[in-house]
C-alpha cells in the first residue's frame, strides 16, 4: 500500500507530461508566442480564467454554509488554472494550435504572478493567513508545463516523420496513466465525495465551472471554435497547483475531496457544455435538426 501511494503521484506527473509533450510533438515554435502577441486576446484569456472564477467561488462560499475544508478545496481549484490536459481539450473543441499552446503557455507563465496574488487578496478577505511563493508555482510550471511542452516541439522540429506517431503514442500512455492514477483515488475518496453531494458543494463547484465556461465564452472572439476553446481552457483548473497550496497553507485531508470533486465535475459539465455546442452548431456535413 505505501508502495502504491508512492507510485501514484509520479504516475500522474509523468502521465500529464506525456499530454502536454503530445501537444508539442503536433505545434509549431511560433505558436508558444501567439497569445503575447495578440494583447486584446491575452486580456480576455485572463479575465475568463484567471478573473471570474476565483470571484465567483469567493462569492458561493462567502454566502453557504458549507464546511471550511470544502470551501478551501472549492477556493484553491478556482484560483489554479488550466490542468495540463486543457490544450488537447481547446484543440478538440476546433481551436488552431496557436490559439491554444500559445493562450496556454502565456496564461501558464503568467501563473506565477496572478496566482500567488489571487492567494493574497482572496486570503485578506476571508482573514485567514494562506500564501505561496512564486518560485514555487515557477517550479510547477516549468516541471508540468515548459519543459514537456519544449521537449516535444524539439523532438516534432528534428524528426517532423515522427512528430504524429509519437504524439498518438503519447496521448495514449498519458491517457492510461491517468485512470490508473484516478481510479485508486475515487476508491478511497469515494465516501467523502458523495458527502459533498448534498450539502451545496456540489451545487458551488456546478456554478464556478460554469462561470468559467460563459466567461470564455463570451470573451473567446468572434469565431465558435475559439470561444469552445477559451471556454474549456477558463473551466479546466489544475488540481496540482491546488494541492500544492493546500499542502503549504492548510494541513486537512478533507480539503482533497473537494478538490477531486471539482476536477471531475468540470470535467462533467465542459461535456455537457460541448454536447449542447455540438447541437447547436453541427460540423459541416454533419445533419442536424
């Protein structure tokens, strides 16, 4: 058991890697700088993901009387954003490999300020003593982010032959990777998730998922296929930088729950919300109602 504990971490680490790598191996180099260079873009990819949902979960909590380990949880995954597996998400949902490595790399460098601040500011309003250092959030970007990402665009830009296969390769680990990492966790944090299920947690993670998916929404541009993007991208949180500032700031275990709950719930209502997108605006060729 204290094998598979130790094994489970690094699983994960090494498949969200292996995802973000595959985006690599299928983009360009020019596409790492896209967003910088497009400001009035840049601006709306904050405010979508880095703006609205922290404001909106302050809000729920502030005014639920939901338990204090279970708002932390809710507070800290609406404050980290974008998961390694949000650009496949933003290029499945249609978007150009600019839009989305470049939207995710800037969003991701600038991570290292808006987060920590985001902790600050929502920590003097609650008046609790929770921080945590940029370098910290530095090394977690360069580690899950840069460094697989730069290693899979330098692999696509010397074997360009290999670039697909491998990325198809990559995709396919990372994705077993994950399920073996997720379903040892849903076994034990089952009976603390469903917990969460009647209490208004569920209904707060429901509402600031979905604030996320209207703010990108709205602010993803004039075309569809970017607006399903920046929508994905402002409703995918990273649960491994709410886990590392829940690990520096508060030492409870029920605030995991939480957290697990709101990866999977996003993950939920970011399908419904591409089925509904799907419906609405079918694929050329594709016969709808």
């Amino acid at each position: 058991m204290d094998t598979l504990k130790q094994l489970l971490p690094l699983i994960m680490q090494v498949s969200l890697a292996l995802l973000v790598a595959a985006v690599g191996l299928q983009s360009r180099w020019g596409d790492i700088t896209y967003a910088f260079r497009r400001p009035a873009l840049l601006v709306r990819g904050i405010i979508a993901v880095d703006v609205v949902p922290p404001i909106v979960a302050a809000v729920l909590v502030a005014i639920l009387p939901l338990p204090d380990p279970v708002k932390v949880g809710i507070v800290l995954m609406a404050v980290s954003p974008l998961a390694p597996f949000a650009p496949s998400k933003m290029l499945k949902a249609g978007a150009e490999n600019s839009f989305a490595v470049g939207l995710y790399v800037a969003l991701m460098l600038l991570a290292v300020v808006t987060v920590p601040l985001a902790v600050y500011l929502l920590s003097r309003v609650f008046g609790v003593e929770a921080s945590i250092a940029p370098a910290a959030i530095a090394n977690l970007v360069l580690t899950s982010v840069l460094l697989p990402l730069l290693i899979g665009l330098a692999i696509g830009s010397l074997a360009p032959a290999l670039a697909e296969p491998a990325a198809r390769i990559a995709k396919l680990v990372g994705n077993i990777g994950l399920l073996v990492f997720i379903v040892p966790v849903l076994i034990v944090l089952a009976k603390p998730m469903l917990a969460l299920v009647g209490d208004g947690a569920l209904l707060s993670i429901v509402l600031v998922v979905s604030s996320g998916l209207a703010a990108g929404h709205l602010l993803g541009g004039p075309e569809q296929v970017d607006r399903m993007a920046l929508a994905f991208a402002a409703a995918t949180r990273h649960p491994g930088m709410a886990f590392l500032i829940a690990k520096t700031n508060f030492d409870n275990p029920k605030v995991v729950p939480a957290e697990i709950m709101f990866l999977l719930t996003g993950i939920v209502v970011s399908s419904v919300y591409q089925a509904l997108m799907k419906s609405r605006h079918p694929a050329p060729g594709h016969v709808g109602a």
